[in-house]
C-alpha cells in the first residue's frame, strides 16, 4: 500500500516537472492574464512571414513593461549581457525608467488590423526629391528613426507615423517635430540614456556630460507615448549583422544602426516589411547623408562604432530572399 502511494506521489511530481518545462519553453509560464492579452495583439495571423526564420522568439512583445521586464529577461538571457544587448547590472535604472512611462502596449486599443503592412524610412539621402510621401502613407505601420523630419518633406516621406525610434542624442528636441499619434520608442545604448529619459520625464535637468554628443534637453513626446525598445531586439540585430562575440583590444566594438534596429523590429510586428530610404553613397563622399540638413557621406565613412558594410551585406540579404521590399525601386 505504501509503494503505491510512493508511486502516485512520485508521478505527480513528474508530470509537474514535465508540464512546468513544457509551458516555460513556450514562455507562457510567466504570462499574467495582462500579458496574454498584450501578446496575443502581436501576431493574430494565420501564416508566417518568411522573415520569421531569422528570429529565435517571433512573437516576443517588443516593449519592456514594469510588471514582468525581469522574468523575461532571465528566459531571453537578456540578463547575461550589458546595454545595449541585455540589462545586466542596469536592472535598476530600466525599472527607475519604467516607472515613469504609463503604458507598454504595442497598439492602440481600437487598432485591430491584422496582418500589419509596414514600411521603415531609413533617412538616406536617396529620398531626397523623390515623390514617395503619398506611397509611405499608405501603410498600416509606418516606422521612422531619429530626427528624421516629417514637417516640409512630406512629398518624399509623407506626414504620418506609427513609431520612431529615438536616443538621446538622436531625439527631436523642438516641437514643432512634435507627432500627436506617434508613438516613440527609447532605444537605450548605455544606462545614462536611461537616466536621462527619468530625469526629463520627472522635470529635471540634464547634465550634457556622458553622451556622444550634445543631448536632448527636453522631451517633446508625453509620457503615454514613450516605450522601451526590449534590448533583446538590439541583440537579435547585432547577431544578424555577424558582428563578432569578442572585438580585439584595439577595435572598438561596433553597433547596428538604429535603421537596422528598426527593420528587427518590424520583423517582431509586422507580416509584411517594405524599406524605403536605405542606400549609402559610398562613391560619393560629398553626397548628401540624409534628406535633410547638410551632413554628407564623409560622416558616415569616418563613424568607428558602426559597420555599413556589415549591414549592406544584410540589406542584400534579405532583400534578395524577399523578406523585405525595397520601396526606393519601384
Ligand atoms: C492622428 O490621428 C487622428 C485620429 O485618428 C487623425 O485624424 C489624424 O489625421 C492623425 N494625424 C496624423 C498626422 O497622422
Ligand atoms: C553616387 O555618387 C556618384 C558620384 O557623385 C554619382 O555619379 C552616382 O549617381 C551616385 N549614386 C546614387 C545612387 O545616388
Ligand atoms: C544647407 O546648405 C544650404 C546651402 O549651402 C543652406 O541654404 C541651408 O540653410 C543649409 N541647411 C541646413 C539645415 O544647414
Ligand atoms: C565589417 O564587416 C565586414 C563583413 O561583415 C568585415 O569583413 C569587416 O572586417 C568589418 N569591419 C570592421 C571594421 O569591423
Ligand atoms: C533600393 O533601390 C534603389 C533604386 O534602385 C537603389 O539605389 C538602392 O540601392 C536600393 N536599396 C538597397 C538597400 O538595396
């Protein structure tokens, strides 16, 4: 009588374990009824891009959200590896920044269009006196980065704009930039960003030392709009550009641009994924860097953190297996 009830103990106990593992790979083991809901709004079709074959989590919520950044970062490992590719030892300030945005949602909740199409503007300087604003409209998503300006280019990249991926030196600081139905997503690159959008989001002052250039000394966007991009979307773009494990002594490590960060992002959001506006001029130092302002080519060959060749060799990638369109073509 005892060995059978040994026996029935010991069973549960294995189909405990067996079902705890089962639900933690699927990562529904950390879900909240919260979450479920969040999540399921990611992907509600039926077919998978083919795009998804690059990414090890394709539905993963692309946001971090106060109630469960942590959890999920011990299951994406995101844990194991510093900003900008993890929150390793950087916790505590993604939690402090957190705390002062008030939603982590993707969509809006009257947004029920599945199967998004969307489109990412880069910011080359190929848009210039193109007339594709009306084409760029048309998508359900339109994803823009940085101070790439809508306001007087509406011709070549039109007027509107789902999310805008941003960092401090990198974010529109006057407001007439300012976007109502935007939402803008903080890709951190090293905790004092983090800080920086804390301090502005509780009224502080920022101190100018730290950053790569002059920062932001204000924020435009209200704190409703503001996200932070999951850093485990930065990694996923710095394994598909094959940047190295480790960069020798005297290299300095280099980063995706936030262009490429962006078309990962879609691919975490997105059925279908158009491009418009990435194309470097290398032949043509002198040629202009963006649609807008003066800055030309020459910045760009001379920039040591990031790898252009790397990531035109993706670009062609992917654009040849069709998992994106470039828009610029047609
Ligand atoms: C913002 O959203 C409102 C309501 O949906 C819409 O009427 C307006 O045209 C949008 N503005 C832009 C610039 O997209
Ligand atoms: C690149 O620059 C060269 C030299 O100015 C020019 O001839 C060429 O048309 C440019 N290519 C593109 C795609 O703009
Ligand atoms: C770019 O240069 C042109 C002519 O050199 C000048 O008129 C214009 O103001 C400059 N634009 C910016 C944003 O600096
Ligand atoms: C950039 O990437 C290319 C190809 O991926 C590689 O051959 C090259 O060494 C890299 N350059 C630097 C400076 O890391
Ligand atoms: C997109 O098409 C344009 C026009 O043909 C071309 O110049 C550009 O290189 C293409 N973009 C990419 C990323 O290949």
């Amino acid at each position: 009588m005892r060995a059978y009830h040994v026996a029935i103990f010991l069973s549960g106990v294995f189909l405990y374990y067996v079902l705890h593992c089962m639900l933690w790979g699927a990562n529904i083991y950390w879900m909240t009824p919260v979450d479920m809901k969040r999540r399921n709004k990611i992907q509600p079709c039926l077919s998978e891009p083919a795009f998804a074959s690059l990414l090890r989590y394709p539905q993963l919520h692309p946001f971090l959200c106060t109630s469960d950044f942590k959890a999920l970062a011990s299951v994406y490992g995101s844990n194991k590896y510093d900003l900008p590719y993890g929150m390793k030892s950087s916790e505590d300030t993604f939690q402090t920044a957190l705390s002062h945005l008030e939603s982590c949602e993707l969509f809006d909740e009257s947004d029920n269009v599945p199967c998004k199409r969307c489109v990412v503007v880069g910011n080359g300087g190929i848009l210039k006196n193109t007339m594709l604003g009306e084409k760029i409209d048309s998508y359900d998503v339109i994803i823009r980065m940085n101070n790439g300006p809508v306001l007087g280019y509406e011709k070549e990249v039109g007027r509107r704009t789902t999310f805008r991926l941003f960092y401090p030196e990198s974010v529109f600081s006057d407001p007439i930039h300012y976007e109502p139905n935007v939402t803008a997503i903080l890709t951190a690159f090293k905790p004092l960003d983090l800080k920086w959008l804390s301090e502005l989001l509780i009224g502080g002052k920022i101190n100018s030392k730290g950053f790569w250039k002059k920062p932001a000394l204000q924020l435009i966007y209200k704190p409703y709009q503001i996200r932070i991009l999951d850093p485990y979307i930065i990694r996923t773009a710095y394994n598909l550009l094959k940047f190295p494990e480790v960069f020798p002594r005297n290299v300095k490590p280099k980063h995706p641009t936030t262009g490429i960060i962006a078309i990962i992002f879609a691919f975490h959001i997105c059925h279908e994924v158009h491009i418009a506006g990435f194309k470097y001029n290398f032949s043509d130092s002198g040629s202009l860097l963006h649609y807008y302002g003066n800055t030309t080519m020459s910045l760009m060959s001379k920039n040591v953190y990031h790898n252009v060749t790397a990531e035109q060799t993706f670009l062609k990638d992917i654009l040849e297996k069709n998992y994106v369109i470039n828009l610029t073509q047609e």
